[in-house]
C-alpha cells in the first residue's frame, strides 16, 4: 500500500495494510547525522532536507513538520534569550499588546480569502514537492484560538493578566479565534480540492502534570465555545483535527471532544493518559478516536531497550484493534538522550507489522 493511501485509510477511520507512522519530531542532530551520513556542516547548511532525509531512511509515512533546533548545539525551538525575553513582559505590557490588537471583526472583514488561499497553496505544494513520497500533514497550532499566551508574555504577566483582567483578557481570545478560523477556511478548501491530509494536528499545553493551569470553569465559559468557532470550516468538510496532549488533560478531555474534535495525540502514562481508557472514548458524532501515538519520549522511547520499544508497538496495536484508528506517532519530540537503536526499533517494529 503506498504512503499517501495509508494514511487516508486511517484518517478515514479505516483499516489499512498495517499502522502508519507520523515523523518529523527528530529533535537531535547528532541522530540525523547517523541516519543520513551528513556531516554537521552540511546538516547546518540545510536542516530541513537532511531532517526530511532522515525520516525517508527511517521509512515514514508522514511528517507533521520537520523539527529544527533554535542554534547549533541545541535541541529545543527556545533557548535562554527567548525566555528571558518573555519573562521580561509586565502585566501592563499584556495589557497594552491587547490595546493595540486589531478588532477582530474588522480582521474578519478584511480577509482576502484568494490571495490567502494562493499563498497557502503556493507553499503547501512546495513542501509537497520537497517530501516527494512522504506525506506533507503539516501541524497548524494557530488553528485555534489560544487561551494562555505564555509563550508571548510569560507565564506569570500572560497568567496574572488573565487573573486580573478576565473582561480584557477575552480580546486576546477572541482575536486569535478569528485568527484560527482563517487558516480553518484556507486548509478547508485545499481539502476539498483534494489537496490537503484530512487530518490534522493543533493544539495548545494547557495542562501540567497536576491538571489544568487556568479554572475549567472558565475554560468552559470563554475559550472552548471559540475553539469550536474557530474549527467550524474544517468540521463542515469532515476534517479530522487530532488535538496535542501534553500532561493530565483527564478534566477537560470531554470538553476537547465536545468541540468537534477527531482525534488526540501525546499521551503521558505517568499523568494518567493511559491508552487503554482513551480508545474507548467518542466524538461528538459518536465516531472512534483517530490515535497519533503513542509512543512515550519521557519513558519507553529514552530508557527502555529496543525490544520494550517493540512490545509497546504490539501493545499499541492490540489496544486500538476494533475500537481506535491507529497512527504511529511520539508524544513529543525526540532529544538527543534517546539511543538510536531504540528509534531505529521504533519505526522498524512498524514497518514490519500488519493487521
């Protein structure tokens, strides 16, 4: 079965020759370096096609992005710069960036959905283009609304802000629901043109490991109504979008589901995100779950041995049998502290197994 028909069987909630599997999340250069045979100058020189390269020797399927490193040296998309540039945001700060944002309805209005369309278009193709056989399912996390701006403002100005000015706070919401609506009317289309994966990835790190940062509650009140706002063109043309599970998302898992929402991806055992109950969960439509995982970067894929790498593929597939749609996929990215035998065993177990 070729690549591109593997994965809509499954985005399709349907069974294909074996699972698929999802990359791009190769987080270490040293791991692509060994894969490829590139040298650190040449990987420097172009990360995004000795990335792409590493997931062809791998045998992916698909790849959601190819993970770069904010520097030489790194393995991360932030470094100390970037956190302290935000840790330098005052409350008042937040307050003025929610001044001068534009009024979301006159963004609405003045969005050119053909030379938008074409833009998006012009570059989804070109990445497609670059992927050849492999499948270009591109993660959008400005799809949706966001709800805790702490990678603009920090933490404690973004969630003390919130605390504070609730009424003023809802601008921010608001602003990058519409925002998330635009991108959700431009991947609509280029899905029903044929163009586009059915599924996609979004998201937001709302939850810890103890549960969710912000109340429920308001939640409920003033950010979920616009995730499902937001998603509204996707839903209407029978888009998946599989929703990023960072931590213990246990308290709001049924209100992600109520949104409309396809699928999820992440999972963390040691939070509570157990496999073995998430299969068994519906949409709002009464459809199985579309699975991205769920192979763990936090304890099987870094500290187990290769053949506990391969026991948690036939787990995975044994668990979702009958009652999930299965994609191959890591919770998150893949450091540089993960043996490359223990990869290598990863995407091998996949690639040799089959319904």
């Amino acid at each position: 079965m070729e690549k591109k028909e593997r994965l809509a069987k499954a985005f399709a909630l349907e069974q294909p020759d074996r699972p698929p599997i999802l990359g791009g999340w190769l987080a270490a250069p040293n791991h692509i370096q060994a894969l490829t045979g590139c040298s650190d100058e040449e990987y420097w020189a172009d990360p995004f096609y000795w990335g792409l390269e590493a997931e062809r020797v791998l045998g992916s399927d698909g790849v959601v992005t190819i993970f770069v490193p904010i520097a030489r040296g790194a393995y991360r998309c932030v470094d100390h710069n970037v956190l302290e540039e935000r840790s330098s945001h005052t409350v008042d700060d937040v307050l003025a960036e929610i001044e001068a944002l534009p009024d979301p309805e006159e963004m609405e209005e003045s969005f050119d959905k053909e030379a938008e369309y074409a833009r998006f278009l012009a570059e989804f193709q070109a990445k497609q283009a670059q992927c050849g056989d492999i499948v270009w399912c591109p993660a959008d996390w400005e799809l949706i609304p966001k709800a805790l701006w702490y990678h603009e403002f920090g933490y404690e100005s973004a969630l003390t802000a919130l605390a504070l000015y609730p009424d003023r706070y809802r601008k921010l919401i608001h602003f990058s629901a519409v925002r998330g609506r635009q991108h959700a009317i431009l991947r609509a289309r280029a899905i029903r043109e044929g163009i586009h994966p059915r599924a996609i990835l979004t998201g937001e790190d709302i939850c810890t490991q103890k549960g969710p940062m912000v109340s429920p509650e308001f939640l409920r009140r003033e950010y979920f109504p616009w995730v499902e706002y937001a998603l509204e063109p996707l839903l209407e043309v029978g888009a998946k979008i599989v929703w990023h599970c960072d931590g213990d998302w246990r308290p709001l898992i049924h209100d992600v589901l109520a949104c409309g929402i396809g699928g999820l991806q992440g999972f963390q055992r040691e939070c509570g995100m157990e496999l073995e109950w998430i299969v068994d969960l519906r949409t709002r439509d009464g459809d199985p779950l579309l699975i991205f995982g769920p192979m763990s970067v936090t304890t099987v894929l870094p500290h187990g041995t290769p053949e506990d790498v391969r026991a948690e593929v036939r787990r995975a597939m044994e668990t979702c049998r009958g009652r999930a749609s299965l994609v191959f996929f890591t919770s998150n990215t893949i450091i540089p502290d993960t043996p490359l035998e223990n990869i290598r065993a990863f995407w091998g177990a996949v690639l040799d197994s089959h319904w």
